[in-house]
DNA sequence: TGTCCGATTGGT
DNA sequence: CCAATCGGACAG
C-alpha cells in the first residue's frame, strides 16, 4: 500500500503544487469500491489576487470557506446546477490557494467508473473536471474532507514525464488573469480535457 | 426576495 | 454553437 501525500505537499504555492501533482495517483475508497488514477491536468489558482478565484479581493463565503483553511483539504462545489468541481486546498491557511484536478487517466476500479459515468470508453471516463467527479464517486459530502487522512487521497504516483502549459479553460471573465499560463498537463497524453 | 451567472458537458 | 439546470453571490 503506497504512501499518500501529506500535509508538507500541499503546504507550497498553488503555482508549485499544481504541476507536482501530474503523475500522482488520485485514490477514491467508497462502500461501492475503490477507484484510481493517475492525475493527467492540473490548473492553480491563486488567491486572493487571481481574478479567476473564487476569494479574489478577499471574497469568503460559505461556499469558499475550506479555501481559507489549512492545506490538504478538499474542496468540491456544485457548478452549472449539474455538475461538481474538485480542487485540493494549497498554501496556508488565511491563503485561499487551491488546485483543480481537471483529468485523470483511469488505473483501477474502470468497470466501477464505467457504470458511475455510463459509459465505457476509458478515454472519457475521467477527462474533465466534473466528469472525474463522477467517476471518482466525488460528492458534495467531501467537501471539506482531510485528503492526508480520509477515504480521497493522492499517492506519489509515477514520473509524470514532460509537463506542457497553457491558459485555464473556461475563466475568460479574470481578464489578464485569465491569460496566464496556469494549467498544466502530461505532455501528450490522450485523457485530458482538451489539448494544450 | 429577485436576478444573474457559472473553474461544464453533451448534443446539434 | 447552444441548451440544460440550480445553488450561490449579491443587490435591493
């Protein structure tokens, strides 16, 4: 059974914990069965000075407020009335840091994850932001869940080889923020969202 | 209380 | 390109 990652990773910068994520293995245990993948896209968001987070200007609000805890937390909100986010908590607490798991590629635990999403291509299963959501048995429930201790965690995973960066996807309201090149990615691999 | 809109997805 | 679908943020 591989070590997860503790407190000490997530306690850096967005900025340095979001590509040090590429490669881990993300692991859902749940009464339905165990999940895993290995994390495939990554974006960072800052903070109170990133105009794409949701504690840009100082904003804390009861949906945002793990942001503001300690680091190693999920946070996981509804988006589009239909769909979940997952973000992992970084930084300190009073820095509302966080990083947003936009892909995965399936590991173990597929068949689980084809029946939750209803369908069976493995490519699909888990490369976007909500749909990993449904994959991975993500609830509202996790919102707030200690990933250094809970059944949602992160293990060190495999060498991520080259990371390649681009902008964020879908933040086109942060203005300049919204250009920079805060996404990040597995060079060349088949399960993210959509191409650099 | 009322209005506006989204860190998405899937189908046209 | 566009509709689905509704919780949350904020104005009044």
């Amino acid at each position: 059974m591989e070590e997860r990652l503790d407190r000490r990773f997530f306690a850096r910068p967005a900025l340095e914990v979001a590509p040090d994520l590429l490669g881990r293995r993300l692991v859902h245990e749940s009464p339905e069965g165990t999940v895993a993948g290995i994390v495939v896209e990554t974006e960072a968001y800052c903070g109170v000075r990133d105009a794409a987070s949701h504690a840009f200007g100082g904003r804390r609000t009861a949906r945002n407020e793990v942001l503001w805890g300690p680091p190693g937390h999920a946070y996981v909100y509804p988006i589009y009335g239909m769909y979940l986010c997952f973000n992992v908590v970084a930084s300190e607490p009073g820095s509302p840091e966080g990083v947003f798991i936009r892909a995965v590629e399936p590991r173990e635990g597929i068949e689980l994850m084809a029946r939750r999403r209803g369908l069976s291509d493995v490519r699909k299963l888990a490369n976007g932001p909500s749909k990993l959501c449904i994959a991975f048995g993500i609830t509202r429930e996790l919102n707030g869940a200690d990933v250094t201790k809970g059944p949602l965690y992160f293990t060190a995973g495999e060498d991520a080889g080259e990371v390649a960066v681009s902008r964020r996807i879908g933040v086109d309201y942060a203005g300049a923020d919204a250009e920079r090149p805060w996404r990040f990615l597995v060079r060349g691999s088949r399960f993210v969202s959509r191409p650099p």
